[in-house]
C-alpha cells in the first residue's frame, strides 16, 4: 500500500467516525431563558423568555407537529405552560406568594420564543427577595436563566444554572456590579468550552500554525473580526437570520477542513480567519441578542461577556498549540492532519445540512 493510499484510509477511517460522533455535539445547543423582574410593593412582575424548542424534558405544545408552536397551540394549553414554568421557576419574598398568575403571553420569532408575563402577589410590601431557577431539569442540563432586576442604568443581571440555581438579594440595594461583572465574563468563557462547532472551526484553523507569531495573528484576527459583528448585532445594529449564521458557521468549519487536507489555501488565511470570525461574531451574540438589555448597562455586560469568550478561547489555544507542536515533529504528522481534517470537514458538512435543511 503506497503512502498515499495508508493517508487516504486513515482520513476514511476517521471520517466515518466523524459521521457517527457529530450527534454527540450536535445535542449541544447554547439553552439559554431570560428575564426582567420588577417589584411594585407586595406585587412582582417577571417578564421571562424562553425558546419552547428547549423544552426538550418538559410538554410538547406542537398540537399540530409541524416543528413550530404558536399561540393559538399554547391557548390551549395555557394553564399546562404556567405549570411548567411555575413549577421550575420560584420567587420567594422570603416566603411563598400567594398568588402566581400568567398575565400574559405570545409567542414570535424565528427561534419560536415564548414571552411570559408572570405576576406573584405576596402579603407585604418585598424588600428581600429571592429567585430559583430549575429550568434546566425540563431543558437541559446546561442550561442558563439570565435574570435582569431592574431597569436602564440601575439594572444589575444573574445567572442560574444547575450549579447556582438560586439568588438571594436585598431588592433596594440591588445585585452588586461585580457580580454581574464575573457572571458575564464566566457565561463567555461557558460559551466557548460548550461551543463545539467555534472549537472544531479553531482546531482546524490551528493545524497547519507552526509558529508562534502565526498563531498570534490568526488569534487576532478572529478576536477582532468577532468582537465587531459581537457588539453590532447585540446592540440590533445589523440583523441576520440565525438559521443562515449558524449555516455560514458550519460552511467555516468544513471550509478550512478542506483547505487542511488539501493543502491548497484557496484564500490567504489571515483573510479566512478575519471572515468567518465576522461569522461567528454572530453567533456570540445569539446568547445576548434575546435579553433586550438597555444600552444604559449594556456596555458593561457586552464587554464582560467578550472577555469571557476570549479568556475560554487563550485557554484553549494554550492548550492545543503545545499538542500540535509535537505532532508537527512526529513522522505521523501528516496523517494526523488528514485524518484530523476530513473528521472536522465531516462535523462542519453534517452541522450545515442539519441547520440548512433540518432545523
């Protein structure tokens, strides 16, 4: 058997491990509710959102299984949607309320977004106040709530999740700034280690990179070019479709794949990377694009939030590059590209069709 032949096996091989494997990842999307939370004396107000697609462990509202739910679906079972949700979603002040009543609702967008307005009465005025997210247990397990209390320049956010499901606060001193600070910085560096399809688009961006002065400029110039689209779509200033940015993030994926294994760079990579980043900009801002924050503190969460995503992504070159260095030096080198670029290619192709076609 000729090298090329043993090169071309073992990129099959591993290929075809890439066609099973990719369900694994594709399970993964970034869960994330949102919501608003206001006091008028004994009465609290929550507006919460949530993509009734992550519903994935609680009741299917499509009565008609066509892949979207509407309103006149949920009017049907709208006392089911206000158990659902009162029943993984608390407030406390610190007892019980009295009263929990889903005031209002609709569902819009593409992503097909339920915004709930739930109303909880207690018997005096709220002052401490304290609010249980368990929503994870009827999405999934990585699931976060991004919680906003209060408005414009006075509004202060939390996140709850499995590992911090619940917040206790004074509700006239507020959530310390710091707080939101770390929550923010810490939902970036989430977002990139739970972000399969940016990873796969970095592991294939990094390996043909041998120096590290080449490493420094292609790090830079995604970190640019998705910081820009980052701050533009979070702050509404361009809008694109997510099925066609998620579509355009896995075309990234098996585009540099293909470059990888065929040795041939199409287009200079400095240039591949600052595109495609522009691309994947976008998807960040899937994460903070539904909260409707208020510019006034919008600045500190956005670029709490791109810290974050470029701590998670330092991290994880840190600890690719090393790896990549060695087999540079290993007589398998160029095996371990091909086979390592056409399961990437495999993953990016397998992502597009499903969000292009399926999703």
């Amino acid at each position: 058997m000729t090298r090329l032949h043993k090169r071309l096996c073992l990129a099959l091989l591993v290929g075809l491990i890439g066609l099973v494997a990719p369900r694994a990842a594709l399970a993964h999307d970034f869960s994330t509710s949102y919501s608003v939370l206001e006091v008028e004396g004994p009465v609290v107000r929550i507006t919460l959102t949530l993509a009734l697609a992550d519903l994935h462990e609680g009741p299917d509202f499509d009565a008609d299984g066509d892949g979207r739910v509407r309103k006149g679906e949920i009017a049907l079972r709208g006392d089911l949607l206000h158990r659902t949700i009162t029943g993984h979603f608390e407030v406390r002040a610190p007892d019980p309320p009295l009263t929990a009543v889903l005031a209002d609702y609709e569902v819009s967008g593409e992503a097909n977004l339920a915004r709930m307005e739930l109303v909880f009465g207690f018997d005096r005025d709220v002052t401490d106040l304290t609010v249980v997210s368990r929503l994870d247990r009827i999405t999934q397990p990585d699931h976060r709530h991004l919680l906003q209390i209060g408005h414009q320049s006075e509004a202060r956010f939390a996140v709850l999740g499995s590992d911090a499901p619940e917040l206790t606060i004074d509700y006239a001193a507020g959530i310390p700034l710091w707080v939101t600070i770390l929550e923010f910085i810490e939902l970036g560096v989430e977002h990139i280690f739970t972000g399969y399809d940016h990873l796969a688009f970095l592991v294939g961006l990094l390996l043909l990179t041998t120096r590290l002065l080449s490493l420094v400029k292609i790090v830079t110039f995604f970190t640019i070019a998705h910081s820009v689209t980052l701050v533009l779509a979070t702050l509404g200033v361009v809008t694109v479709p997510s099925r066609l940015i998620e579509s355009l993030i896995a075309l990234s994926i098996a585009w540099v794949a293909i470059e990888n294994f065929t040795g041939k760079t199409l287009v200079h990579r400095r240039m591949v990377t600052f595109g495609f980043g522009l691309v994947h900009g976008f998807g960040f801002s899937n994460v903070l694009a539904g909260m409707g924050l208020d510019r006034s503190q919008l600045a500190v969460s956005l670029a709490s939030f791109n810290v974050g995503v470029e701590i998670g992504q330092v991290l994880f070159v840190a600890v690719l590059f090393p790896i990549l260095l060695l087999v540079g030096r290993h007589r398998w080198k160029e095996h371990v590209i091909s086979a390592a670029s056409v399961a990437i290619m495999c993953l990016g192709f397998y992502w597009f069709v499903q969000r292009a076609f399926v999703a």
